[in-house]
C-alpha cells in the first residue's frame, strides 16, 4: 500500500509539469516512465484521471509502443539484438540461451529483480553478431556459453562485494 502511495505521488509530482491535453499522452507517459523506470497500473490511472480520459486509454498507448514498460526493470538490462546481422549469425538461439539461463521471457525481470531480458532492432555492431547489450554495453559474438560467462561474471562480481 505504501508503494501505491509513492507512484501516485510521484506520478502527480510530473503530472504538474503538464497541461491537461490528451496530445500530453505520451510525453507524460515517457516521463513517469523515466522517474519509476516502468509503468505502474496507479500511475496509469493517475494519468487517466489527470487528462480526463478512459484508463483503457492509457494502457492501449502502454501496450501499443514498445517503449513503455509493464514491468519495473532488473537491476541489469540484457537487450539481444534480433536486426538482420544478428538474426542471421544466431540471435534468436542466444535470445533462448539468455531465457533459459535467467528463467524467463523477453519483456520480463527475474524474481530478484536482478535481470531483465528484451530484444532490440538493431544495435548498430552487426560485424561483432550476434549481439548482446548488457547494461548498455554491446557484448561481440555472444554464443550460448557466452551467456553463461557473463552470467558467471556478474555472480564473481557480487561474491566480491
């Protein structure tokens, strides 16, 4: 309940910066997203409520660009490129690989909130695919048993801490 508290806030917090035209929509949508680092279902209605629209509305925008997140994030971003390169050199077997290994789907975070996994276009290193952007910086050739070594790394690495 006090979460709920917090995103409503925070949400009427950006809401204040803006009129109240339904073409504010998605400017307004981006920047909840960017303060939460996703879209809650409060923060929708929130937003619903502030541009006097339906909350179907809002999700319908939610659902319809690929930008907006469902889901609050992982701690780390794993994005799998899937353009042309990639898809050719094997990205949709290193996009199982990264699914397999961290139980889950693109789009999702892992219970720990440790990982999220998605796919993007294209990352602009077709020469290195497939590709794999871990916390925005691409990994070159990323093969299954790559996977496992970058999984590997950031285990050694919290072992340290």
């Amino acid at each position: 309940m006090k979460e709920q508290g917090k995103v409503k806030q925070e949400a009427r917090r950006i809401l204040n910066r803006f009129g109240r035209k339904r073409g504010n929509l998605i400017p307004i949508l981006q920047k909840v997203q960017g303060r939460l680092g996703y879209l809650p279902r409060q923060a929708m209605a929130e937003i619903a409520r502030f541009l006097d629209i339906p909350e179907i509305d809002v999700y319908g925008v939610v659902t319809f660009y690929n930008q907006f997140r469902l889901n609050p994030p992982g701690k780390h971003s794993i994005r799998v490129c899937l353009g042309t390169a990639c898809h050719m050199k094997g990205g949709y077997i290193t996009l199982d690989a990264w699914k397999r290994r961290l139980h889950i789907d693109r789009g999702q975070a892992t219970s720990d909130r440790e990982f999220d996994l998605d796919t993007v276009a294209c990352v602009g290193c077709c020469v290195l695919a497939p590709v794999t952007v871990v916390d925005d910086k691409p990994q070159g050739q990323v093969e299954p048993t790559k996977v496992d070594g970058i999984l590997l790394s950031f285990k050694l690495e919290k072992e340290k801490r």
